[in-house]
C-alpha cells in the first residue's frame, strides 16, 4: 500500500490529508492552478484565517454562502467554513463535487441539537411550523420546515401567519432576539454559539469604559446581556456594512475575530477592537473554523479530499426547506 493510498484509508479516522507540505511552496500560486486545472471555485466564510480569504473566490455569511453555492458553475465546491456549511453545498448541488479541508471542522449548534431528540422535541409541540438556524445538520434540516440565517431570520419568521405556533432551533439567543423584536412567541432549543456565549459583560464594559468613542456592535448569537448594551445588532454580512457606512471611527465587535480582517480592510483608517470572552485569551476565535489552513486546501484540491458525501433521500427532505429560505430571501431582495 502506496503513502497516499494509507492517508486515504485513515482520513475518516484523522479528519484531513496530513501529507507534509514542502515548506518553500507558494501555496497561493498553487491552490490558484489546482482552482483552474480543476475548475474548482472556493467559498470561504468570514471567519476564516485571512490568508483563506485572501485566497478565496467568493467570502460571505452563510446565506450569501448557500446563494453562491447555489449558482456556481464549478466543477468542485472547496468550502472553507465548517462541515454544515458543506453540507448545505452538497444540498443544492447534487451532481458537483464538494471538498472540505477538515471533516473535524464542526458546530456546537450543530453538535448540540441531536436528530433523535429533536424527533421527540417536536412531538411535543404537534402542528406547529419548525425554523431551523442553518447552523445544524442535514437531518435537523430534513426535519425542518424553513431554514434561516442571521441575515434573513425575520424575515422568515414574518413569512409564516402569526397564529401559527413556531418551534426555533437550535440557537436560543438568536430566537429570543427575534422573539423580543418581532414580538412572536416561539419553542426555543436550547442551545448556543460556543463563541457568542462566552462573551464577558464585565470586561466589555470595562472595555466600553476605555474606549468611550466606541460602539459596541453584536451578532444576534450573543446573549441577551450583551444585546442589550449594543450600539448595533445584525449578521456578520451587517455588521460589516455598518462599519463602512457608519461614522464612528472605533468599534468593539462581538463575534468572531476573522470578521476583523474585512472590516480593517474595508475601512482601514478605522479602529477595531475584539470584544473580550469569559476567558484568559484576548480574543474570541472559532476552534473549528480555525482547523482550515491553506496547506490543507491545497492538499484538499490537489486530491479532492475529503469529499462531502450525502444520501439522496436526505438530501431531498433537507433541500425543501432551504428551498423555501431561498425564494423568500430572494422576495425579501436579499442577494448574495
């Protein structure tokens, strides 16, 4: 058995190709002739290293992300993001390739919200409709009647009649933010962002306290307490149309840091401080997301591995309510 054919044989065990890679390389230059020789496009996710977005075809949130994915022409679909983010590309393109540089790259929604006690979960709550936060995995999906994103939430939650009793999953703080602002009553999961809910009111304060020019902004995965002090809420994708529309001159951001690299990007005379978590780090970093590197790209490209694998039937069941997002966020005038 050849080198690669005992890689390949244990990737399910290790998550990736863990080939060295010749140091002197210049991985940009050969991640871009592995895209064209194999007509491969890479989507990336903003919280992803910023040499990954460097390197990207296209970086967005998750809808913009599925809205891509939806429309490429590409042979093979590179997600640089985390596993149910693949899934969704998988979703919508059947007959195309779609690679990940990490299989371990996960969710704590995802992993936090189990197919088999979400089942019994709805079985309490017979007729009513189920929103899932497109943070969760094929089968909550396939459970699922809608699908959102941060970006499009209320706009799904406006979409179905105000009589009709709503189950929201998986994340509780994203569904009691849109429970207060659109006055709705909804089931709520309970779970969390593992990166959003550990951010520190007290040092942020202390921060606030600093930095007074500050604003403070927040994604809606953050607890109530921060939400509550935000100077302004929205996706990722908002977020960062705020920073270059507003005319502050510093922010403190709560989310996750890779956001950081556009924003400076896209207003480099500006000032941006990542908001402190509950923890000795001076800043808030997905694990998961932080798994992809660019030499596991390149190696992902160079030997289409790992490959996002789905069964047909669920894909079918998953697809309809991203189907149903889509449509919606596209009447909603929300492009990618």
């Amino acid at each position: 058995m050849t080198d690669i054919q005992e890689k390949i044989k244990n990737l399910n065990k290790i998550g990736y190709l863990d080939f060295e890679v010749d140091p002197t390389l210049d991985l940009f230059a050969a991640i871009e002739n592995l895209k064209k020789e194999k007509n491969a496009v890479l989507l990336a996710h903003y919280y992803q290293e910023a040499d990954i977005q460097d390197i990207a075809d296209f970086i967005g949130d998750s809808l913009q992300l599925a809205q891509k994915a939806q429309s490429t022409t590409a042979d093979i679909i590179l997600f640089a993001g985390v596993h149910f983010m693949a899934e969704t590309a998988k979703i919508l393109n059947p007959t195309k390739k779609v690679i990940l540089p990490d299989l371990r790259a996960g969710c704590s929604l995802a992993d936090g919200c189990l197919p088999e006690e979400f089942a019994e979960f709805k079985k309490k709550f017979p007729g009513y409709a189920v929103i899932s936060y497109i943070n969760c995995s094929a089968e909550i999906k396939a459970m699922s009647d809608y699908i959102c994103t941060s970006s499009n939430a209320e706009f799904i939650v406006n979409a179905i009649p105000k009589d009709q009793g709503i189950i929201f999953a998986p994340d509780k703080n994203l569904g009691t933010y849109l429970v207060k602002k659109l006055n709705r009553d909804m089931v709520l999961w309970d779970g969390a962002c593992m990166v959003h809910e550990i951010f520190s009111l007290e040092k942020i304060m202390h921060l606030k306290e600093k930095n007074p020019n500050a604003k403070l902004i927040a994604h809606p995965e953050c607890e109530t307490a921060i939400l509550n002090i935000a100077d302004y809420i929205g996706s990722t994708t908002g977020l960062l149309k705020f920073t270059m529309t507003d005319d502050a001159q510093e922010y403190i951001v709560a989310t996750e840091t890779g956001i950081l690299h556009k924003m400076q990007e896209g207003s480099p005379h500006k000032t941006f401080i990542p908001a402190p978590p509950n923890n000795s780090c001076a800043c808030n970093d997905c694990p998961h997301m932080k798994l992809n590197t660019l030499e596991k790209i390149y190696l992902c490209l160079k030997y289409e591995l790992p490959e996002l694998l789905m069964n047909e039937e669920l894909r079918l069941k998953a697809k309809v309510p991203i189907d149903r997002m889509m449509e919606i966020s596209k009447k909603a005038g929300l492009g990618g």
